[in-house]
C-alpha cells in the first residue's frame, strides 16, 4: 500500500479522536442560543470538552437559569466572562525585573514576600448577611487567580475556567426567593375544597392517546387534562400538577407538586398542556390546579426583627426527624398571623429538665425560610441545620422580614 495512503488514514484517524483538540484551537462563541433538546451537560461537552464542566457554564448564567436542570429555547446563555482570553498572546513577553534577573544569574531564588504585605481576611457581617464572609474569600480567590500572567497558545487554561466560576459565584444576582422555590415545595389544604382538575396522561398532538399508566411525562410533552366539573381552563393558564400526601392535623392534606403545565389546546372537550417544569412523576391521575401567580421579591435582604411571630414546626411531607438543608417543613402559622413569603425563621430547642435529671437548653438547631404562605400555615425550606434531630411540635421563632 503506498505510503500516501497511510498518511491519509492517519490524519483521518487524528482527526476522530481529537475532537477537543480542535475545539480547543477554534474560536469559542460567547454565547448560545438555546435550542429544543439541549442540555447544560450537551453544551459543556460541546463548548468546554468535557460534559462535568456544566456547573461553569450555570454559574455565568444564574441570571438566566433559574434551575440547572431545565433550559428552554430561546433562553440565551453566556460561555464566557466578559473578560477573554486570546488564544495567542498579542505581545511578546516582557523582559522579568532587574531583580529577577540578578538572580537567575547568580543562581539565587528570589525572596519571598513578608507576612507585612498579606492583608489580613475580612470578617464576616453578622448575621443575616452570613453569606458575605464566603463572598469575600471568594474575591480573594479571584484576584490571586487573575494574577496569572501569560496566554495559552491552544485554547483557554484551567486557570482561567476557574476564575470565571469563581467570578460568577460572587457577581450572581441575590435573589431572596426563586420561582422554583415558590412552585415546587408545596403546602398544606387547612381543608378547603381545591378545584382539583385531572391528569389524564401523555398524547400525542391533535389526539388523546393514553399510554401505559407508570409512564412519567417529560419537559415540552404534551398531556391531557380535565377541568374539574363546571370550571374551565383557556389558552395559556398555567396549572400546577400535584398529587395529594399524608395528613398534618390540624391543617389538612399535604400538596406536593410535581410540576407545571400550560394549556396550548383543546380536543373533544378535554385539554392539551405542555408540560413546563417538572418537579417529581407526572403520572396519570394526579390532579391540576390553577398556578398561583409568583411576584419576585427584588433583592432586598431580610432586616432583622426582635418580636417576631411564634411558631410551632409541624413535619415535612415524608414526617423525618433527621432533617438537611433545602428540605420543605412545614409551620402552624400563616398569613393571618403576619407570616410572609421570604421571612426567616429559627428552629430552637425548648429549655427544659429530663427525665434522667440531664437539663436541654435553648439553643439553635435550623434556620429556615418561608417559600409559600397559606391563610393558617406556611411553607419552608430549611436553609442551614445544625441540630438535625428536629422532632415535630418543635419551636420556630421569625426573626427577619423581607421590606414590604
């Protein structure tokens, strides 16, 4: 075979398992449209090389994507930071220090800076802005990565990637409450009879065709929905799918939400919804409600307040006493009793004399924050634990409030 030829399949071959090789040469975009099928995973593995790499591309877009898990068309992302990185340095490297370069010719290392020229780390603020300490270690992390020199003749360093993950953490917008926050975490019936409307599972368009029933509805499928009797939906409702848990007495039934559907048509009296979010299976049988509308809370902090509301912690929906961070509890007080959405609570430990003679003090054992209000009850997302054996009937006392 002449020699020509292997040389050709050689190439071909270089050209099939280096894939990154040549992305890493190529001008990376800035942005990115979002397209029906994409995934934050397909996007890193296409833009980054490697799919792990999705947290980066999240991270820039936090403004954007309320959710990693769901990005829709049209929706357009950054893949870069605002500052870039050429890929082939535009001057040639300057000439080191006078010093430097005394002492790469006598052989001697330079000498290290002194403890005097390391500022001290900031101390953090107190409490509710507990995430500032993180901030400012983070812009510390920042600025000793940016103070990298050089380029990269292929593509962009580790580095690099890194100072802008580590950018996006501290320029990310505050959000004191988020959409998802708001649709997925449930709430409680107190008894009132809800318009319960029915999932009556996945179609095809133009058709209600049912499939098997442990089938799961996908983000962008279409199901079919009934309106509970004498009601009607229109074009572009929005309905929260839920399905029905376990009682909390006194306040009723528990709704855990299993995603969001908006009307796009009607077929022979029943309707068709494209399913917009998911929060758990959506299956046959589960009930729609009408969304209750979300309204952002800007990005004010919570302020402090010294005789806020007292509440009693009722359970979560699965009724565990082990409780972890972003777990949904739920508490015996709600909008009538001054309760809003954004507020923060504490979990405390009653002080009191055991049986054994051991005494319990009051002390702090999870902070939580109301996501969803009810007329009677609330709903919250624990925020930080540090006690987990939290039993129902437990104390919650409010201790911040969103500005009105």
């Amino acid at each position: 075979m002449p020699r020509t030829f292997h040389r050709k399949w050689l190439g071909i071959f270089a050209l099939a398992v280096s894939p990154t090789l040549l992305l890493a040469q190529g001008a990376t975009p800035q942005s990115h449209t979002v397209r029906q099928g994409d995934t934050l995973w397909d996007l890193a593995k296409q833009y980054r090389g490697d799919p792990f790499l999705w947290p980066d591309i999240y991270r820039l877009n936090t403004a954007v994507v309320a959710d990693p898990h769901w990005i829709y068309p049209g929706e357009v992302l950054r893949l870069a930071g605002a500052d870039t990185v050429p890929s082939v340095p535009t001057a040639d490297t300057p000439a080191p220090p006078a010093e430097v370069a005394e002492a790469a010719d006598s052989g001697s290392t330079p000498a290290a800076p002194t403890a005097d020229t390391i500022a001290p780390a900031p101390v953090a603020d107190t409490y509710p802005d507990s995430d500032t300490s993180n901030q400012q270690t983070l812009a510390q992390l920042t600025s000793a990565t940016s103070s990298d020199e050089g380029a990269p003749l292929f593509g962009r360093r580790r580095a690099d990637m890194l100072q802008e993950t580590i950018k996006a953490y501290v320029e990310q917008p505050y959000r004191p409450l988020r959409r998802s926050e708001f649709y997925s975490s449930g709430f409680l019936t107190e008894g009132e009879n809800l318009p319960f409307g029915k999932v009556l599972g996945p179609v095809t368009p133009q058709q209600i065709r049912s499939e098997g029933g442990n089938a799961s509805a996908l983000p962008y499928s279409l199901i079919a929905v009934e309106a509970p009797r004498a009601a009607t939906y229109q074009v572009g409702d929005t309905l929260l799918i839920v399905q029905l848990g376990a009682e909390l007495r006194p306040h009723d039934e528990v709704v855990m939400p299993t995603g969001l559907a908006r009307i796009v048509d009607t077929v022979s009296g029943r309707y068709i919804a494209s399913v917009d979010a998911t929060y758990g299976p959506i299956r046959n049988g589960q009930r729609v409600l009408p969304a209750e509308k979300f309204t952002s809370s800007g990005t004010e902090h919570a302020v402090a307040v010294s005789e806020g509301v007292h509440a009693r912690l009722l359970g979560g929906p699965g009724r565990q006493e082990m409780k972890a961070p972003q777990m949904v509890v739920f508490l015996d007080k709600g909008r009538a009793d001054g309760v809003a959405a954004g507020d923060l609570f504490e979990v405390r430990r009653r002080a009191e004399r055991l049986n054994d003679g051991s005494q319990r003090i009051n002390e702090l054992m999870a902070t939580l924050q109301i996501v969803h209000v009810r007329e009677h009850s609330a709903t919250a997302r624990i925020i930080n634990v540090v006690s987990p054996d939290i039993p129902p009937g437990t104390d919650a006392r409010q201790v911040a409030k969103l500005p009105s």
